[in-house]
C-alpha cells in the first residue's frame, strides 16, 4: 500500500508522494503531509554501516513509496555526487562538546544543496510517472540560498524552467552574486523591492490564482515549488538525521539508543521539522531546539503558544533566518492540533488577514518536545569568535545562532544529553559578517576582500562555488515591486 499525502487544509482527498512533489502546494493552499509519519525498516545497528546514500535510500523509500527502487537509487545516485566537496557528503565535525553536522559541502555551500540536489531528479521522475507533458516552471521565494541551491538544481534540466524571486537588499553580497550569474537558458533570477516574506507570499499568491494556473496551462506550463513547502525539499532532509545519529553510534560517541538532543538554526522551518520527522520515524532524539535570530517569532511562539508576525522586520548576519512567517510550522500545527485541517485553516487564515493566532493548551503540550531560543547580532558575533578562539574552528552566522542557543539550553537547563548542532552555511557565504565577529579590524571591508583572509584563518580552502563567482558575468539584471511578481512570470514566461 501507497503511502498517501493530504493537505493540512481539508480532510479531502489523498494524492500519491510523487503528485504532491509534482503539485507542490495542495489547491487549497494547505501544505501536503503524509498520513503518517513512517517508521524506519532497518535498525541502527545497520545504518550504523551504510554510507549516505545508503542511509538516503532507506528513509526516503518509506515516504516515497510509489517510486520503484530503481528510479529512487537513481535520483539519490545522481544527487550526492561529486557535486559535494567530500565523499561522506554530510561530515560530523566535534567542536568543543558539540557535534556539528556539516551540511554545507554542496554545490552551492549552503545546506539547501542536501535537497536540492535531488529536488530535480524526484520531480522529472514524477513527471515521468504522471504522464506530464507540459513543462514544469519551478517559482521560488529566496531569503538567499535556496535560490541558488534550486537554480543550479534546475539549470538546463530538460522540462523544466525555475523563476527565482530573491529581496534585493535582503540577501548577503556573496549569494547576490551566486544567483544573478547563474547559468542555464531555463533560469530567471528576480530581485523585489521588498523582504522575504513579500516574496513568499507572492509566490503563494500566484499559486493559489486558479485562472493563471489555466491560462498557464494552456500556454504548455504548471508550476511546482522548490520551496520547502514542497515534501520533495523536506523528505530529504530527514536523512541527514538519521545518518548523523548512526555516525555518532558509528564513533561511539554514543551508546545504542541514547537519546540527543538536535538544535537547528531555523527561518522556514523545515529543517527543524525533517529532524521532528527523523524522530517520529524512530531515532532517538529528545529536545529539538528551534534557534531564532533577532526575527524571534518562533521563539514567541514555543514560549506563548502565540504566533504573531506583526513586529519590525529585522535585517541579521544570518539572513536566510530572516523570516516572520514560517510556512512549515503549518504542517506542525497541523500535527499538534490532532491532525484537524479544518482548525489548520482558520488558524492560517488568521494569519494571513491579522497576523497573528494562538494555539489551545492541549496542542501547545504536544509541541513540548520543542525548545525555542534564540541570539541577538552580539550574541551570534561573540559565538564566532570565541569558538575561534578556543576551538580554532570557524562558523557561519547561522550556525552561530543555533551554537549559542544550544549553549545557553544547557547551561539554563542543566539537560546535557549529546548535544547535534545542524550546521546549514559555509564561512564563506558570511565571509564579512565572519571575520569581522574574530577581529574587529574587518569591519567595513566588503565580503569578497574578506575570502582570502577567512582562508588564512580558517585554513579551509576557497570552495568553487567562491571562485566561480569572483569574475563570472552578470546575467540577471530584472527588478520588480512585490506586488509585480505575477507580471514579471508573464514577461518571463511569455505568455
Ligand atoms: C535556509 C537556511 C536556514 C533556515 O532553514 P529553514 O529550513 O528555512 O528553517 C538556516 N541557515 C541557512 C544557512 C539557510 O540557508
């Protein structure tokens, strides 16, 4: 039997793993999850020897069961490549009396390569298997590395166009440039006049206009999503968990079935939500402490049970964080509230029309396995230099967050179960805002002045995708107000 996806907004219809990858977002405008979350098939003890890929495969058969084993070896084979920079594709890395998941060592040196990187292979498979003939227009909203992570996902691949919309003063120097020179004849890269969330919620928008999806379709188009509203981006995401948790039992830095805890730095929410997903499907993880930047809706939230977006919107170091509204807190509210679709929707509605709702005292305790925290700019900056100092080890600003957080959970707490940090960008990428954290002296310098320097100290060296970027032409010069977002598909599109 088929595992079955249905939307967090009706308690109608069911559709198989590769139609809601294909679809998205449901036409309700709900996010699709499955019906359960599965339980793995193998033990520990043999994870404990396979390789990523393999671990890969054993966690995403269970959510994508309608792709047969052939297809789904075959996008994981074409994913995890040598597109990484090391063969064991996610490395655990301890620093100090943390273990840091390294999730950076793709393409595009952001963790949204670990989906990304296979979003492509599931989606043409999933067209393949749906008997798609029109070509699929991949429409993102970017706080700055998924954009990028998706283009170079998508670039050139047959059937397929993908529209990045990124805010045009929201997003670092370095992933500007990886995203306005990207490649590709099927790639359009668009800078708004606005944040994030503007982005976001025009995309949404453009998804939910039943009458542009017709003309659309008519023209030969449908979109889908690389966002991580799409269960494409999230079930890939679980693996790393679970391959984290093996490897640890791998190194003996744990006993078999000892509990950790896992503390991700989080904008969107999905991230955060593949490691609730890894525990329900068994492993063994207590607390999952949601990390925050100055943007501390989450943090409100888990502390509250109230969700409200209607603050000052904070522009951070860690940028990809900056975010007031997270779309896949949806499919945990969902969950909570006992899997209610219709108390989903009023909740979201709320959140679209007031900007603000809370939850009832029943599903606030079934989210107590989650922690909210979060850092202030000094307080992230202060992380990086003094895990410099003592470690010699060198962190992006998102990483940063969550290290601080995790740090100030177990000193408040006294909970100190094995502590997995997800560590989501390379230095690199925040090269500025990173060396200015070691030494002051920085400050001001521009990003790109600052890479050879962050080499020197770090002793890691320029990854491609720096110098891919450092002389490479300008391709992408579209602008547009949030609220053109539909017009500048149109132009792209021709239609
Ligand atoms: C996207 C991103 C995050 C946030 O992840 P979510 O899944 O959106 O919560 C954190 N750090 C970096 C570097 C990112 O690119």
């Amino acid at each position: 039997m088929d595992l079955l996806y249905k939307s967090t907004r009706s308690s109608e219809g069911t559709v198989t793993a590769s139609q809601a990858i294909l679809k998205g977002l449901a036409d309700d405008g709900g996010l699709f999850v499955p019906v359960s979350v599965p339980k793995l098939d193998v033990t520990m003890e043999e994870l404990k020897g396979m390789t990523y890929q393999e671990t890969a495969y054993a966690v995403m058969k269970q959510f994508l069961t309608d792709f047969t084993e052939e297809e789904l070896k075959h996008c994981i084979a074409c994913a995890y490549d040598t597109k990484f920079d090391t063969e064991v594709i996610a490395p655990l890395v301890k620093v100090g009396d943390t273990y840091h998941l390294e999730l950076f060592h793709g393409a595009t040196i952001a963790f949204k390569d670990m989906a990304l990187s296979i979003l492509p292979h599931l989606l043409t498979t999933s067209a393949k298997k749906n008997h798609v003939k029109n070509e699929i227009v991949i429409l993102t909203a970017t706080s700055g590395d998924t954009g990028k992570a998706a283009l170079a996902g998508f670039a050139d691949v047959p059937g397929t166009r993908i529209i990045v919309f990124y805010p045009k003063n929201g997003v670092s120097r370095v992933q500007e440039l990886q995203m306005v020179t990207q490649k590709g004849n099927n790639t359009a890269v668009v800078a708004i006049h606005g944040n994030f969330d503007n982005a976001q919620s025009g995309v949404k928008a453009i998804f939910e206009d039943k009458e542009f999806g017709t003309e659309l379709a008519d023209a030969g188009y449908q979109f889908s999503s690389a966002n991580s509203i799409n269960i494409g981006r999230l079930v890939p995401q679980v693996v790393y968990y679970v391959y984290a948790y093996a490897k640890l039992l791998e190194y003996g830095e744990i006993e078999s079935g000892e509990e950790i805890n896992v503390t991700v730095p989080t904008g969107n929410f999905g991230n955060i939500l593949a490691a609730y997903y890894a525990k329900l499907m068994g492993v063994p993880i207590a607390k999952l402490i949601c990390a925050s930047n100055e943007n501390k809706v989450l943090f409100d939230f888990f502390k509250t049970g109230k969700y409200d977006k209607n603050r000052e919107f904070v522009l951070t170091s860690s940028p990809s964080m900056d975010i007031l509204i997270s779309s896949n807190l949806e499919r945990l509210i969902y969950t909570a509230g006992g899997q209610d679709a219709e108390k989903t929707k009023a909740l979201m509605y709320a959140l679209k029309t007031d900007g603000v709702y809370e939850i009832t005292e029943e599903m606030k305790e079934r989210l107590k396995d989650f922690v909210g925290g979060y850092a202030t700019e000094e307080e992230t900056a202060q992380k990086i230099h003094d895990t410099y100092q003592s470690a010699g080890y060198v962190m992006d600003t998102h990483t940063a967050v969550a290290a601080y957080v995790s740090k100030s959970y177990r000193e408040a707490g006294g909970d100190m179960k094995k502590m997995l940090v997800a560590s989501t960008a390379s230095p690199y990428k925040f090269a500025g805002s990173v060396m200015t954290a070691i030494d002051d002296k920085y400050n001001g310098i521009e990003d790109f002045a600052l890479i050879d320097e962050l080499e020197k100290v770090s002793g890691m060296p320029v990854p491609n995708a720096i110098k891919e970027i450092r002389n490479a032409q300008i391709l992408h010069k579209r602008e547009c107000d949030a609220a053109q977002m539909k017009a500048a598909v149109k132009e792209i599109l021709n239609v």
